[in-house]
C-alpha cells in the first residue's frame, strides 16, 4: 500500500465495506472532511476527527496516521524492539530458573535509569532500544536479589526503568507492548513506598491512552490521581509539581475529547499550581511549570482547530523555558500547525525547521506531524528551501 497519505490510507482501510458517506456517518464527521482527505484536498485534520475515523474503520489511530514502525535493525542482537518484548515477557518462572543473575547494586542501577531518562528527554529513541533490554534485565534481577531494606528502591528502580521503556515504545509506534510496560511499571512502584512515584507513573498509564485515543479513560486516571494528591495547605514542591502534572494531563485529554471549557479551566488550575512555584521543575523524570502549562494550552487549543487562540497561547512562553529537548521541539511542531492554518507558511516553515534543529535528527525520524504539515505547506510552496527540508522528513516533493 502506498501509505504516503492519511488519505490513501482512509481509501484502503475503507476499502468496499463502507462508502465516503457511511464512513462519515459513523465516524462522526463531515462527508466532506473525508472526502477531502481521501482527494488530497486535505492533508490531515484534527486528532480528534481522525480518532473517530480511525475507530470507524476499526483500526488503530497509529495506523491512520502512518505512526507505526517497523524494526531498529542492530549488528547486537540484544538490542532492538524484539530484545525490548524479550525482557518485558520473561517466563524465568515457568523455566523453574532465577532471572538473569547479572544484577546491579543500586548505585550502579540509578545511574543506568538516569542515563535512559537523559537519552529519552534529548530523542535518542534509537540508543534506548540498545540500553533497556540490558537495563530492564539486570535491575529484575536486582529487585530479586534485594533484601530488606533495598527492596522498595530496587523496585522503584525497575518502575522508573519500565516507565522509561514504555514512553520510547510510544515513539516507535510500539503501542501495545508500551502499555505491557507502563502496566509493569505501575507493579513495580506499587512495590515501593514512594507516593509520588506512583501517581506519577498513573499519570504517564493516562498519557499512553490518550495516545491510544481513549480520552475519557485517559482524563478519568489523570484526574483521579490528581485529586490523591491535591495539597491541602503547603506541600513541598516536588508534590505541588506532581500535582499540576496531573492536572495538565487531564486537561490535555479534555481537550482531545473536544471538551474545550473543561480543558480550558483545568489548564486554568494547573497555571495556579505553577503560578505557585513560580520556575519550572523536573521531578520524577516529569517536567512541569509554566512553561508546560504554555505548551498543553497551545496543545489544547490546537486539538479544537482553535488556532489563533494557540499562537496568542504560544506567544507567552517564558523566555528562558525549562522544556526539555524533546517536548520543545513537540510544542514548535504544534505551534507551525497553527501558523500554517493560519496562513502564515513562511514562518510555519522557519518553526519547523526550528524544532528540527532542537530535536535532532533522531527524534524527527519517529515523529508524523511535521510530515503532514510540510504535505500542506507543499500545496502552496514548491520552492528549493521546503523541498530540501520535505526530503529529510521523506516526504515526495
């Protein structure tokens, strides 16, 4: 299948079973939306419209937008998503044998989470896939060998190594061994006896289905764990951060179920909590402040085709923002979906651009949306500068 196109791919999915017409009808949205998509007239359209699509064809949402990913090839064959599935599905039990005794004390065990943590916040999804089998197969065997009072940090441990599994799964379009991994995560830190852990890792199961398309699930996890740890009086401020994280999160699935005023107060909540604190954190492998606050609002509002309201959203982000690499370069690539519905092609392409020098070119490799919007910008511009840029991204010009 020629899978350049969302619409090309609607057209197969499609295929005899339905018509333009029954499949609007189902979906939800307008005949001409998916006629205009399946013509090329339109590029892509909003996540929520093409959510409903997705389930009316009954495929998953990765699929539509061309997301899903084969392999990362590698001469080591303990690296790469099989060796990652590997170690998520171990069946040393069933085998009557001890896992794998090449375990980490947990000095050595920290120092390998902080290094995937580090690797994932600059987009180098390609080198995780060589460091997490390893990782993940030495600190179970930590947590196995712990005793007494090691046991609750090697679990912690291993919770934070299976969080920062599940989260590059996601980039790699690995969706459903992403959630087997969040899913253990959460075990792991249950094991513990970090609070804050916890509800952070929820917060991130909320984020996977949000991804999944599954808003209301998504909003009902972030919220119910936000309101686990709504301060009451002064907290410190990992828990206050921990808090508005959540909050943010549940904000951002509101607005992706086009629940726009819910979205909108609920980001209102969380600019309090970092009105609160006053600079941006990063706790918990989580990143919140007012700079995040800026970049789900701008989310937000891109997600209900609010787009003037996400460049004036845009516009306020703090001079010095505490984003990491990878999350600025995801809040330029919504903010050049705004410019370029907007009309404003020229610096649509300037910000792409922009996030692709932030990003690198690792984490543009694994990411769909600037594919759609230089197909858009394509339409209008056929200058040297945006076909040079279409072909890093693949994109035919």
């Amino acid at each position: 299948m020629d899978d350049s196109t969302i619409g090309v791919r609607i057209r197969y999915f499609r295929g005899r079973a339905l018509t333009q017409r029954q499949l609007a009808d189902q979906a939800g949205v307008s005949v001409d939306l998916v006629r205009k998509l399946e013509q090329g007239g339109r590029q892509t359209a909003s996540i929520a419209s093409l959510q409903k699509i997705a389930r009316a064809l009954d495929v998953d949402i990765a699929d539509l937008i061309g997301k899903k990913q084969g392999g990362v090839p590698s001469t080591d064959p303990d690296a790469g998503i099989v060796a990652i599935r590997r170690a998520l599905t171990p069946v040393d039990d069933l085998l009557g044998a001890a896992p794998d005794d090449r375990s980490a004390d947990l000095d050595e065990g920290r120092r390998a989470v902080e290094y995937a943590w580090g690797a994932y916040w600059t987009g180098r999804y390609e080198l995780l896939t060589s460091l997490l089998p390893t990782g993940l197969t030495q600190l179970r065997a930590t947590v196995h060998a712990a005793r007494n009072g090691s046991v609750a940090p090697a679990n912690e441990l291993l919770a934070r190594m299976y969080w920062v599994t599940g989260c590059t799964l996601v980039h790699l379009g690995q969706t459903d061994p992403a959630f087997l991994a969040i899913r253990q995560a959460l075990t792991a830190a249950e094991r513990g006896d970090d609070p804050l852990l916890l509800a952070t890792i929820r917060g991130s199961v909320a984020w996977q289905l949000l991804v999944q398309g599954r808003y209301a699930e998504s909003r009902g996890v972030a919220l119910r764990a936000a309101a686990e740890l709504e301060p009451d009086g002064e907290v410190a401020a990992p828990h206050l951060a921990a808090y508005g994280s959540l909050v943010l999160q549940g904000a951002t699935a509101a607005g992706r179920a086009q629940e726009v005023p819910e979205a909108l107060a609920l980001v209102q909540t969380a600019s309090e909590v970092a009105g609160r604190l006053g600079a941006d954190r990063r706790d918990y492998e989580t990143y919140f402040g007012p700079s995040q606050v800026v970049m789900q609002t701008v989310d937000v509002n891109v997600s209900a085709e609010r787009y003037p309201e996400a460049l004036a959203a845009a516009a306020t982000m703090p001079v010095r923002c505490g984003l990491p690499q990878a999350s600025r370069a995801r809040h330029l690539t919504d903010t050049a979906v705004a410019l370029t519905r907007t009309g404003k092609r020229g610096r649509a392409l300037d910000t792409l651009l922009d996030a692709e020098r932030v990003g690198g070119a690792d984490w543009l490799k694994y990411q769909t949306l600037p594919k759609h919007i230089v197909s858009e910008l394509l339409d209008h511009d056929r200058r040297l500068p945006l076909r040079t840029f279409a072909r890093r991204l693949g994109v035919h010009a």
